[in-house]
C-alpha cells in the first residue's frame, strides 16, 4: 500500500517501501549482540575466547562498560568522566604502540586494541558498582581493587596473547595494561 504523504514526490522522488529487503538496525549498525555477550562472558569467567571472536572487534560492549562505569561513579557522588575518557585514550594509544613494538609476527590496530582494553575493564566496572553501595577506602576495598586489577589485567593479556600468538611476551604486555588498570582503580576506590 502506497501513500504519498512526501514533498519530495513533487520533484520525482518516489521512496521505496521494502520492509522485507532491509536487514535489522543493529545488524545495520555493525552490533552483534551475540559476540557481546560471549566476550564478556569469557571476561567474567576466565574463559579463552576463540581468535574469530577477538578479530572481530566492535566498540559497542566497550562503549555500553565505560558508560556504565562512570553512571556508576556518578552514583558514588564522584564526577570523574573526563578522567575516564583521558586515561582511556592514552592509556590505549600508548599500549597500541607497545604491543606493535613487541609484536614481530603480526600487528594489531588501535580499533582492536581499545576493544580488547574495554571489554577487560568490566571487573573494575562491578568494583564501581560495589562502590555505590559500601566505602572502598578500607582494606576490603584495598584487597578488591587489587583483585580486580589482577583480573582484568590478565584478562586483557590473555586476549592479547591469544590475539597475537605472543606468548613469550605475555609478562610484558601485563606490566602496561596493568598500569591503565591501576588508574581506572583509583578512580573508583579515592
């Protein structure tokens, strides 16, 4: 059923309506909901994530944790969006250029490099969430970010590793995509 309900028609323009030949908006979009979910599955339960899943890097899941985390702050009465966003791209830039130059096999763009760096931020991210709820100043706290930092530190180096077939290298790439962590941790406990 056609209706003109367009200006456009009066200069010839005449749009399509095919709802059957469009594909879903957010296959459209270049967001697989199910690479989401088995990427921050394999996170949350040190899980290895097969090399397909890691070469397909999105911005989506990453984008959605880093969102989430400063929602989370902004809770905890802690404004601290900018400094997210700063140590996030240095941070990322500055591993991106570490791993390039450790790496003789193979290289990694900055596009993955962020990816993989975003979705092993999610332990720090349920760190903010429990820091909504109870004061992280303490030794409780201390101990948790500590495990959290671990957790997403080997986490990231694991996908790294697997990612680039570096596994003599793997202690290298930990000790910078420790201290990126480290900075989001302290963030979230002062």
């Amino acid at each position: 059923m056609y209706v003109r309900n367009s200006p456009f028609e009066d200069y010839g323009f005449k749009p399509e309506v095919d709802d059957d030949s469009d594909p879903p908006l957010l296959e459209d979009l270049g967001i697989n909901p199910e690479h989401i979910k088995q990427k921050t599955f394999s996170v949350l339960t040190f899980t290895s994530v097969d090399e397909r899943l890691l070469s397909d890097p999105d911005m989506a899941g990453p984008l959605l944790f880093v969102v989430i985390f400063g929602a989370l702050l902004l809770f905890a009465g802690k404004v601290h969006f900018g400094y997210i966003y700063g140590f996030g791209l240095l941070g990322s830039f500055g591993i991106y250029a570490v791993i390039n130059l450790m790496s003789q096999e193979r290289e990694i763009d900055l596009y993955r490099t962020v990816s993989i760096l975003g979705y092993s931020l999610l332990p720090i991210v349920l760190l903010a969430g429990i820091g909504v709820f109870f004061k992280l100043n303490g030794p409780l706290g201390t101990v948790l970010a500590i495990i959290c930092v671990g957790w997403s530190t080997f986490t990231a180096a694991k996908f790294f590793e697997n990612l680039l077939e570096m596994k003599d290298q793997k202690y290298l790439i930990m000790y910078p995509v420790c201290l990126m962590y480290a900075c989001f941790t302290l963030l979230t406990v002062f």
